[in-house]
C-alpha cells in the first residue's frame, strides 16, 4: 500500500515538473558536455551545487561575466554549469566542451550579476557554434565556442562587452612573468561546489616551455592554449568557459584565454589550462560578421 502511494506521489510530481517542463530523471538525457551533464546530475541527487585561492570579486567588477545556465531547473546557482564572457550585445564567447551535445534549448545565458540569484534575467540562446578543430588534433584543442542570444541584451555599465587579445598586445601578455585575472562561480577547491557569489584569482602566466614540461603536461598542451597558475591558485570545476583577463594597462582589459581543462585544480606543476584567445580572433570575426566561419556540426 505504502507503495503504491509513493509510486503514485511520483507519478504525480513527475506530471506537475514535466507541466513546469523542469528536468526530472526521466526525462534528462545526457548531452556530453561534461560541465552541463555535472550540473543537472547535482539538481536531480540534491546535492549543493569552484576559484582556488582567490577571494570574492567586487561588485560590478567584471561586467563581461555571464553564466550559463541549464533550462529547466529554476534555482539559478543550481543551473549554472559554465561561464562566459560578452563579445557584443548578442554574442557570448565560452569554451566548446561547455556546449558539445547541448543545443540551443537547452541553455540560456544571465549577465549582469556577480550572485548567482533568483532575480537574474535569463536570456534566450538561437545558434551555438562550436570551432572545427575543436579536440581533433589534441583533447581540448581549439576550446572555444560563440553563442548567440536569441534577441541583444542591453549593455550598461553592469554589463559589458570586453575585447579579444590584439596581436600587439600578445607580446605583453603572453609572456613569464605577467599576472593576469581569472573570474568564475566554480569550486574554490577540487571536488569542492560552485560558489553562489562571483570570486577571482591573481594568476602568473606560465611559458609554454615550462608547461610542456614532461613533469608538467608534456605534449598535452598545444600552441593553441595558454597556461596559468601556481600551487593554490587556479580556476576550477564550474569556472570552466570563463574569461582569463590582462591586468594591465587597466583601462585596456582584455580576453586573453578561456577556462578549459586541467588537471585537478591548483595542483603543484598542474597549472590551468586557457583556450589561447589570440588565436581565434580572426574566427571570432568571422563567424559574428556572418561570413563563412569553419563550425563543427
Ligand atoms: N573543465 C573545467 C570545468 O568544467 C575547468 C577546469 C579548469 N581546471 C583547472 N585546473 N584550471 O569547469
């Protein structure tokens, strides 16, 4: 009798959340994008929805930040499952293992906020597209992906479009040493949860000669990606998509890199790997000017 009761309580709730179109665990099926797949697995088990080292960021502070956020499960710190940051008032820049398998239903985008509350806007998603190349020589190679807002959000000083990394600013950022800031609602520690207010962390650039040492990533790490980090400071799971950002000049931020992959977080030796945003700009360009941008399907 009890039961059938709790059977029938199921089957009722599993009504009244497919009405409300909330995912449940019989109609969730997995995407493939780690980040996303992560976050709905949390919701559906109960479980508290990562920064290391880092403190919390001033309000207002970086008002190109946004969150992606799972459709269907209302709680926004819950539903966040990766960052981003803004290109224009359409336009998101993130990494591609956030989006592969996700389609466009089934994401929306807040901007605006460093709390990750209820009060949040959620912005609809027309077209994502992922790079070509993205994992095809290297695992992560090419981590970057563009997403586009089904109508423009308004920017203010709140939120902001920040620009890519120029070729004659490379030679200043991409060099040891040189700090540069990374942003994001992930783990403050490995295997820890997302955090409901935005954090950042001071992190030094690191050469490629010095990352792909054998000691470190080796051949893993391509000359499409950058590194960052030192033993207790790094981004983390649900950081992932997020901007890494110059320091200097401070009216000229810029987007050096894109949260990708790592391993563990703030590991000695195991620094935080950056889509290597230089290379991409004329990619980026392309696919937002509507010509011809090499996509994968
Ligand atoms: N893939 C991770 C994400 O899911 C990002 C990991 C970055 N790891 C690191 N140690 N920096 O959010």
């Amino acid at each position: 009798m009890k039961k059938a009761i709790i059977v029938l309580l199921g089957v009722a709730l599993g009504f009244c959340s497919a009405q409300a179109q909330e995912l449940t665990k019989e109609n969730f099926k997995p995407t493939g994008s780690q980040d996303y797949d992560e976050a709905v697995n949390r919701f559906l088990n109960g479980i508290e929805p990562k920064i290391v080292g880092g403190k919390k960021a001033a309000d207002g502070a970086y008002p190109w930040q946004v969150t992606l956020l799972v459709k269907g499960i209302p709680n926004t710190h819950q539903a966040h499952f990766c960052g981003g940051s803004i290109y224009n008032s359409q336009r998101i820049v993130t990494a591609a293992h956030c989006l592969i398998g996700v389609s466009p239903n089934q994401f929306e985008v807040a901007a605006g906020t460093n709390i990750l509350n209820q009060t949040v806007k959620r912005h609809k998603v027309a077209r994502r597209i992922i790079h070509a190349d993205y994992g095809k020589a290297k695992r992560f190679d090419s981590d970057i992906a563009l997403v586009q807002l089904a109508e423009p959000m308004k920017l203010n000083d709140r939120q902001m479009a920040i620009a890519l990394l120029t070729s004659d600013q490379e030679g200043q950022v991409y060099v040891d040493p040189n700090d540069l800031i990374v942003t994001g609602w992930g783990a403050t520690e490995e295997g820890g949860s997302k955090v409901r207010d935005l954090r950042e962390v001071t992190v030094p650039f690191v050469s490629a000669k010095r990352c792909t040492d054998p000691l470190s990533y080796g051949d893993r790490v391509t000359d499409k990606m950058v590194c960052a980090g030192e033993p207790q400071k790094d981004s983390c799971q649900g950081d992932s998509g997020g901007p890494l950002i110059t320091v200097a000049p401070k009216d000229k931020v810029r987007l050096a890199g894109i949260v990708s992959w790592g391993d563990g977080c703030a590991r000695p030796g195991k620094y935080g790997i950056y889509t290597r945003v230089r290379a991409f700009t004329g990619w980026v360009a392309a696919c937002v000017s509507g010509a011809a941008c090499s996509e994968l399907k």
